[in-house]
C-alpha cells in the first residue's frame, strides 16, 4: 500500500534501510508528517498526528483503506480475535482481547460493533477501517502512488534533509519526517530445481473443485500452509505438508504469528522479511525515517506481538510520542502522584493495561521517582530497550531513582519437546514467584538510570540491564493479580524496602499517635493527616472500628467501648484513612504542650 515496488526502500537481506540522494525536479508541496499507507498502521498513526493538530497527509494508492484485506488472507477468515464478552467493563482491559481495534476517543469506532465473529471476515476489517479513516476525517489521498522517494539535504531540515516524494503523475512533495507503513508487500520467493512450477500463496486457486482428485504437496506447516490445507482437504488424493521446522503452536510458545488450529499467515528467514531498524523505530539508515505496522516486527520478531494490529497500534502510539518531543517539544505524557499511591498505581496498570500486556518484554511502564520519594512521575508504554535515552527521548527526569513494570514470561516456558502443561509447571507461591512462567508482571528498580553499555551488555536473555533489586509478581491463571495477601502485599514490602520507607496506610488516630511517637511519619500521614485530608469520621463507623477490634476507642464521652488487642499503628491497613475524631483533634491543637 502507498509505495510501488519499483522504488522498494531496502533491498536485499542485511542491507541498512536508506534513500538515495536525488535533487527536486520541482517545487514541491511540503508536510511536516508524510505517511505512506492506510491501512491499519498508517490510520492509526494519522489518528495520533491529527489529534496532535499537526501538519500531514497519508498517501495511498488504492481507492479505499485496509486495501491488503481486499486480498488477503486468502480464504477471508481472520485469525485476530474478536473477543465481546470479558466479564469486565473497564474499556482498557477489554482492549486485551480485542485484536482489531485501532486506538481513539470514539467508543462507536470499536472493531466489536462491525463483527459478532469471534474470528471475523476480512471484508469487516475493510469495512471498519473506512469508517475510521471517514468517521475521524484522517487526511488521505488515495489513488496516489509514490514512485520515488529521495533525500535532499538541508541544514535548515528537522533531520537535515527532506524526503522528496515523486508520484506517479509527477506531484512532488516534500516531507521532514517519512512514516512507512505499507506492511510487507512482497511475497516470499522459494529457489530450487522445479520451483518455477510452484504455485504461491498469493496467485493459488481457492476453490477446491481445482484440486479433485489430486495429490498436493505443501511447503510450509505455517498458518497459510493451514489454511490452505484445510480449503482442499475433502477433494484431495493426499496432502503432504514440508518445512524445515517442526509445528509451531501458539499456545505452546505463546506467540501470536505462531499456528493456532488451522488458521494463521506462515512465518518466514528473518532476513527477507523485515529492514534494519532502531528500537525506536527509526531506520538505521536515515533519520526520521520510520517504519510503522507489520514491517516494524523485527524489533520484537517471535517475542511479541508488534507485527500486528494488537500490538502495533501501541508502538505506533509510543513512535507519535517520541517525536512529539523530538521536534515539538512535548514532554511524554505522565501522571505525578504522591508515593502514597505508588502500589495501587502498578497494581491498576498490571490488571488493567493493554498495551503493558500486548507488548510485553518491550513496552514497559516507567515510574520515575522524585527527591526524597515524595512523589513519581508515571510513564506508560515506553520502549524498554531505550531505557537509556529515557530523559532525551521524553523530557523527564531520572534523578532520584526508577521502577520499570515489564511484563514476561519465564524462560522455560516454552522450547522443543517441551509441554507448557507439564506437572508443576504453574506456581502459586509468593517465594517462588521468580520460578512463574506464564505471563507476570516483573518490577526492576534502579537507583540510576541505566547506561546505553549496560543495555547493550546486558545478561543473556534479560529485556534490562541487571537492576539494584527485582521484584516478581506470581503468575496467575487468569493474570488476575489482586490478592490482598498474594499479590498486593509483598509488591507493597518490595516497594517499601527499596525506597525505605512505609508506604501502609493509617488511621488518623494512628496518625496522631505516631506524630508523637515518632521522628518521621509514614508518608501517608505526612500528605494525609498532617493536611487535614481524608475521609470524615462517623459515628457509625467508628463504632464499627472499635467493634472489629482495629483501634482503640478515643471517644470523649468518657465510655470505651472494650481496647483492642493490637496497638494502633502496629496492624497492617485494614481499611479507608480518616481525618480525626474530636479528641484527637483536641489533643493534636495541644501536641507541643503534651
């Protein structure tokens, strides 16, 4: 989509991807963003830069979007899932079992509105991605391609040079920054004696009625090998199925290009495939040059789920951000937050986000801490091997000490001949949770950020250099990590023993005790209490406290109702913080007398 294949931007396999410096036949029309392709990449990534307010246009060559699923896959049954039904209504959890859906503010531009199926027709995902590109008002040209792209060099440029893009009728334009995303285009080319008699997955018949009678030979035991198979598996003599690897299913090796059933797109050599790019994905060739979608998978080829939709539409999210700040100045989004909720904050994200889950082992939440742990600024979503040009790429700062939430599975998950089921596989202890192997969140705390040589040096196998103190969370069948006593509470401890400090919450009587007890309050009372914030005491709730046995009764009316076996402070937190009840109002206006 969007680029012909007579000016292809890389060649062979191993080659840098890079343009070829050519002068301007014309004045060109300049855009800030250029965007070539409108599938689901480049809608979405148009989405991001309109919303941005900047200037950009998205060239297309065919009359409509999403013209890859006019074609394909073949027999027209998607293999991404189109989960309705969760049991949850928080929309971004549902996103996790939603692998069609581009990102926006509009509720009515959900993939679950255009398909009942579970595994819904191609001529859906045309459907809805018009509707994106119409609905949205996306800036697309269609039936324009871009014959050539060259450079043209200019100190003055963003990356100092231009991209000039010719079309086929001769429209120049001008670009500062390319975004590529055409997806992979090209099929694979097989070469030994006879092959030339060898049919492709793209030009091979679909109806079955050609093949009665006939013996069938298939290379490949991918998901197009599959597909294929099963279109002609009632009409056929034999069927013989050759590739150089055994069956590779994904729900032994959790990876979403690998077979599940009979339906799924073949894997191919690495090489052939995909074109040198940064963990940014930027091209190693050519600044401001990047690849979006499909074609941005070697970053995470046969980890994670960057080579489709479900994945994609969040590093193209994390692309817009980068150069959001790169030549816009916009520092990358983050929440500030008192530390005191640091716990309920990682907790939320690991149980609810979905672009944490899609991409794990390459988008991971950043928690940057600030002076004396007072407070954090939460990042979301960046890309985990940048981790070392966090404060370039994003504006923020990593003084004081960070917390990286990456999620992962264990390295014995999955390999040959082994079986994701096999007896003791799960865990379910807190003291073994370094042992989980399904999918769990992993918390890396650094006192300083990491340098680019210990990213590049770091241990075999490990997404991040090795940290000051890691924290896993144990897997749970149903990545439900809630627990109070499970989950929450040794996370919290983790916390606690790397920020030194307390991070339960109190009571205000509790508060009140430790402020004349103590040197240092917890921070808690220190943002809580000591301001007079929290929620106001009752009487029926007090009651209730003094009943359960978790405070003392203070009341100022001279009866007490009978003291709790455990002081105030001592117990872990058993409930909301309130602001104080009468006397301890009356004693804390005494406090320095007392």
């Amino acid at each position: 989509m969007g680029l012909s294949a007579a000016a292809p931007l890389w060649g062979p396999p191993g080659l840098l991807l890079a343009i070829a410096l050519h002068p301007a036949l014309s004045v060109p029309l300049h855009r800030d963003y250029c965007v070539l392709g409108a599938g689901p990449a480049g809608l979405q990534m148009a989405y991001f830069l309109q919303r941005a307010g900047r200037d950009y246009a998205v060239f297309e060559r065919a009359p409509r979007p999403g013209s890859f699923f006019t074609r394909y896959p073949r027999h027209r049954k998607l293999i991404s899932i189109n989960k309705r039904y969760t049991g949850k209504a928080n929309a971004e959890f549902n996103l996790r079992h939603d692998w069609n859906s581009l990102l926006s503010h509009d509720p009515r531009l959900l993939f679950r509105h255009y398909s009942r199926a579970y595994f819904p027709d191609a001529r859906d995902m045309v459907r809805y991605l018009g509707d994106f590109a119409d609905t949205l008002g996306l800036r697309v040209q269609y039936n324009t391609t871009i014959a050539h792209v060259t450079l043209d060099k200019d100190r003055q440029a963003w990356n100092g040079h231009y991209f000039i893009l010719t079309e086929q009728k001769g429209q120049v334009h001008q670009c500062s920054v390319l975004l590529v995303a055409t997806g992979l285009s090209v099929p694979n080319q097989v070469d030994f004696p006879g092959s030339e008699y060898a049919e492709g997955y793209e030009s091979v018949s679909v109806n079955p009625e050609d093949f009665i009678g006939q013996n069938v030979l298939i290379l490949g035991r991918g998901n197009s090998a599959f597909e294929t198979a099963e279109n002609i598996l009632g009409v056929t003599n034999f069927i013989h199925m050759l590739s150089r690897s055994r069956v590779r299913l994904s729900w032994a090796t959790h990876y979403v290009g690998d077979l599940r059933s009979l339906r799924l797109n073949s894997g191919n050599a690495f090489g052939k495939k995909y074109p040198l790019i940064r963990a940014s994905y930027e091209s190693k060739g050519s600044r401001g040059l990047f690849i979006l979608g499909t074609a941005s998978h070697s970053v995470d080829y046969r980890k994670s789920a960057g080579g489709f939709i479900h994945g994609f539409r969040y590093t193209v999210r994390a692309v817009h951000r980068l150069l959001e700040h790169r030549h816009h100045s916009v520092t990358w989004p983050a929440t500030e937050l008192p530390i005191t909720q640091l716990t309920s904050s990682i907790v939320r994200r690991v149980n609810e986000a979905s672009g944490l889950y899609q991409m794990f082992g390459v988008l991971a939440d950043v928690i940057l801490l600030k002076e004396n742990s007072t407070a954090f600024e939460y990042l979301e979503e960046f890309p985990i091997q940048m981790l070392a040009q966090l404060e370039t790429l994003t504006g923020r700062k990593a003084k004081h000490g960070l917390f990286v939430i990456n999620m992962e599975y264990g390295r014995n998950f999955s390999g040959p001949d082994k079986d994701v089921f096999f007896d003791d596989r799960s865990v379910g202890h807190t003291e073994d949770a370094w042992q989980s192997n399904f999918l769990h969140p992993i918390i890396y705390y650094y006192r300083y950020l990491p340098t680019e040589q210990e990213v590049r040096f770091r241990p075999a196998h490990w997404p991040l250099p090795r940290p000051t103190a890691i924290h896993h969370i144990v897997e749970d069948f149903l990545t439900d990590w809630t627990a109070p006593i499970g989950h929450i509470l040794p996370l919290r401890r983790f916390l606690e023993n790397c920020l030194d400090t307390d991070l339960r919450s109190f009571y205000a009587e509790s508060c009140f005790l430790f402020a004349l007890t103590r040197q240092k309050l917890p921070p808690f009372c220190q943002q809580g209490y000591l301001r007079m914030q929290g929620l106001v005491s009752t009487e029926s709730l007090q009651q209730h406290r003094v009943e359960s046995r978790l405070l003392r009764d203070y009341a100022p009316t001279g009866r007490r109702l009978e003291d709790s076996s455990q002081q105030p402070g001592n117990q872990e937190p058993l409930g909301s913080p309130l602001t104080p009840g009468p006397l301890a109002r009356s004693l804390d206006n005494n406090k320095e007398e007392l």
